[in-house]
C-alpha cells in the first residue's frame, strides 16, 4: 500500500470522499426512502429479509437502481482516502506498514458486495435468499465496524511521536 502514501492522493481522496458523502446522505438516499435517507442505513442492519421487506415497501426502486452508482463511488472514494491517508501517516511517522489500510479497502469491498446484493434483493425480493440476506447484513455490519478501527488508527498514527 505505499504507494497510496502520498499527500496528494489524500487530499485528492478527501475531496472525493467529501463531495460523494454529502451526495450520497443528503441527495441520494432520501429520493430513494422519500424520507431522510436512513431507511438506506437501516437495510443495511436488517438481517432480516422480512424486515427489509417493509423498508423498501415505501422506496422508489427505480431512484435506487439509478442512483445507486454513487455508493459503489462513494465507498471506493472512502476506502481509498483511509487507506491513503494510514499508509501516508505511517510513512511520515517512520513505521512500519500495518495492516489497517488493508481493513479500509477491505470496507469498501464488504460495501460493494453488499451494494451488489441489495441490487439483487430489490429486483425480486420474495424469491431473495433469506440466507443472503442475512450475509448482506452480515457484510453491512463489518463495513461499519471498520470505520471505528480505521478511525482508531488515523488517531493513533496522529497521536505518535
């Protein structure tokens, strides 16, 4: 990952990340939910196919499958500014490369995956496996968790001498 290690690609990488959030949270999940947008969140931590079937009850389908490109984008932009900026401050501080931007691509693939099966949830939700329901809430939750770890890291990282 040193080759993340770059200033620039953090910065670049931030904008990216700024930009897409404020897309993703305030333009594009509420013309899916026709509410605020945390209906798209709480999909994510369903685990339960009955339950995600009354979320989307509400949703304009047709919004999430055209505006869903934004998370895929919004995710590989997050996953890259963590990654980049762990490997850059890990650089900068002299230490050895940890494992933790590998934690923060591995977010954005959990991400894209469970994007990828929420696509295929919304297209015929009665016939969705509940198994891979639960495996999409499964991998929602782990994308979620990476955040806390990847954040403890940056401070971390901030915080070294």
């Amino acid at each position: 990952m040193k080759f993340l290690a770059h200033k620039k690609t953090v910065v670049i990488s931030m904008l990216l990340t700024l930009i897409l959030f404020i897309v993703v949270m305030f333009i594009v999940n509420p013309m899916i939910d026709g509410k605020e947008g945390f209906d798209v969140i709480a999909l994510q931590l369903s685990f339960s196919k009955e339950v995600g079937e009354k979320i989307i009850a509400s949703w304009d389908v047709a919004a999430f499958y055209r505006w869903i490109v934004f998370d895929y984008l919004y995710a590989f932009a997050y996953g890259l500014f963590f990654a980049s900026l762990i490997a850059w401050l890990e650089k900068e501080k002299n230490m050895v490369h940890s494992i933790f931007s590998y934690i923060a691509v591995a977010a954005t693939l959990f991400d894209w995956t469970e994007n990828t099966l929420e696509l295929w949830f919304l297209h015929d939700p009665v016939g969705f496996p509940s198994v891979l329901f639960f495996v999409h809430s499964c991998l929602a939750a782990l994308k979620w968790l990476a955040l806390p770890v990847v954040l403890g890291r940056i401070v971390q990282l901030y915080r070294h001498k």
